[in-house]
C-alpha cells in the first residue's frame, strides 16, 4: 500500500500513460535512477522520439523505492535493489525489440 501522496499520484501518471499505450504492463519496465534520461536512452537504448517512457521525481529515494516495488506487484518488469541513496526519480518505457532489460 501506498502511504505517500506523491507516490499515489506518480504511480497513476506511469500507470495512465501505460494504460494510453495499451500493451499491458508486463510489456513495460520500471526503474529508479538518479540521471532518468540517461538510463533511458542510453542504459536502456530506449528511443527518445516516437515510443512510449515517462519519468517522475519522487523526491525521495523511499518514495521512488516503495513507488517501484508497487508498479512491479502490477506487473510491470523490472528488479527491486538498483540505484543508491541519492535515486529520486522513477521511470518506465514500453518494452521494444531494441531496448535492453
């Protein structure tokens, strides 16, 4: 259960544009970064034009921690235990043949 705010309006962000996108969330990733656009694009090989990403700052690393643990009890993909103590951001993209897991 979520016991911040922002995480509930972050998780319905992420969760929105998934939904917008329509493949379901075991076809999408979720991460914690402290640079989300560089894991994206670069860690990632996520496309930045024309594909499905979005990142939030959870100004906290608790919130984007318990905000990742939740999105993956939803089916998200992704591994709990990255990132350190200044990870703030969380962030997810639609799964492609050319992104890296």
């Amino acid at each position: 259960m979520l016991n911040h705010m922002i995480q509930k309006e972050i998780v319905n962000q992420i969760c929105e544009h998934a939904d917008k996108e329509g493949s379901g969330y075991k076809n999408w990733y979720c991460g914690i970064a402290f640079k989300p656009t560089e894991r994206l694009f670069n860690d990632h090989n996520v496309p930045e034009k024309n594909s499905w990403w979005i990142h939030r700052n959870a100004q906290t690393e608790q919130n984007a921690r318990d905000t990742e643990q939740y999105l993956l009890k939803q089916g998200f993909k992704g591994g709990e235990g990255g990132g350190d103590s200044i990870t703030i951001y969380i962030y997810a993209y639609k799964i492609l043949s050319t992104t890296i897991e």
